[in-house]
C-alpha cells in the first residue's frame, strides 16, 4: 500500500468522501491504486503502461 493511499484511506474516512465519486487527474502509473479507486478517472499525458491501462479501462485521455 503507498503512503498517499493510506493517508487517503485515513483522512477519507474521517470526512467521509466516497472514492467512488471522485474525480482523480494523473499522469503516472504509480498512482494506479487510486485510479482504480475513483471511478472518474482522467490520465494526462500518460505514459505508454498508463495509457494501455486507460485505453483498456475507457478512461478518459488528455494529452498536453
């Protein structure tokens, strides 16, 4: 588990936001386990692995 899901996870419940309604922007396929968590996804300017698990996924792709 990465530090930004835990302290996600942490803080998340204590103002209970629902991942499952959250926009999440990135550009880096480390951040998959949020990405997958949040239902409304949208990769920026991804790399190649991002951009396959986009395409695979029908996220949404923006590239700058």
């Amino acid at each position: 588990m990465t530090r930004l899901i835990y302290v996600s996870r942490t803080e998340l419940k204590v103002k209970k936001v629902n991942l499952e309604k959250a926009t999440f922007y990135t550009d880096s396929i480390h951040d998959l386990p949020l990405v997958e968590k949040c239902k409304n996804s949208i990769v920026v300017s991804p790399d190649e692995r991002l951009k396959k698990h986009a395409e695979n996924n029908n996220l949404q792709i923006i590239n700058r």
